[in-house]
C-alpha cells in the first residue's frame, strides 16, 4: 500500500484556493459550468437508485451532489469529506446542517460504512508520488473497504 502519510497540502491548496476565489459553485468544483456537473449527477442517479440509502460523498466541495439530491427529492442519509476546509465552510454556508466534514479519504475510518460511497472527481489531483496508478488503486480499495 502507498504510504497514507503523503503530503497532501498542495491538493488542499489548490482546493482551497477555488473556493476562496471562484464564485460559480460549479466550477469551484472544477466542472466546466453548471450543465456539465448536473449531467453528471442526473447520470449517476439513473445508474443507481440512491433512494432510502445512506451515501458517503468524498470529495463532496461545497455539497452539489447533495443539493443535487434534495432538488430531486431523492431521500438519503448523506454524509460528506472533502480535504479543503473551505470548500467544507462553503458547504456548510451553503446548506446549514449537512453533515459534512474536513478530511482525507486516507485518514477516514473504515468504520464509516455507508450503502453508496461516491466519488466523483476527488481522485483527479493527486500529490507527486512515483506511482499513482499504484496510488489511485490503493485509494479505490480504501474507499470501497
């Protein structure tokens, strides 16, 4: 397994940075605009039924996929991480009373268990490593265990 204790402050810098700076929620997120990130939410949600489920969203940013959700009057038990604190304080701005919090999926429990763990877009940008194949299937592995 790749070693968890990777310096992972570059990602939530630049995470960071976006929701400081960016004012289009979308593409705080990284979407390139609004449609493009409900496509993907509309997509996702006629792929699995997501009704009376309990979802674990990594790398949730502000919350879209959980405002997403709500909008469509999709009842979950959702919970979200996200490494920025930021995106994490625009969330919770956001939305008051999501249950979302900062983390790194690494340093997240496997003792979290949900039906539907999502991840959509976190593993995108990742810290310098040698091998991030090696680390994108060690981070898939954490996050399904």
């Amino acid at each position: 397994m790749i070693d968890t204790q990777l310096n992972w402050e570059h990602v939530c810098q630049h995470y960071d940075d976006c929701a400081e700076c960016i004012t289009d929620d979308s593409r705080a997120m990284g979407w390139s605009s609004a449609f493009t990130q409900l496509l993907r939410f509309q997509v996702m949600s006629a792929m699995i039924d997501f009704s009376q489920c309990s979802v674990l969203d990594i790398g949730c940013g502000d919350g879209g996929l959980f405002h997403y959700l709500k909008s469509a009057n999709i009842d979950v038990d959702y919970a979200g991480i996200d490494i920025s604190h930021h995106m994490v304080s625009r969330a919770q701005a956001r939305y008051p009373g999501i249950s979302i919090r900062q983390a790194n999926y690494f340093d997240y429990g496997v003792s979290n268990y949900a039906d539907i763990v999502v991840v959509s877009g976190a593993f995108s940008l990742f810290p310098s490593v040698p091998d991030p194949m090696a680390l994108l299937f060690d981070s898939i592995a954490h996050c399904y265990s």
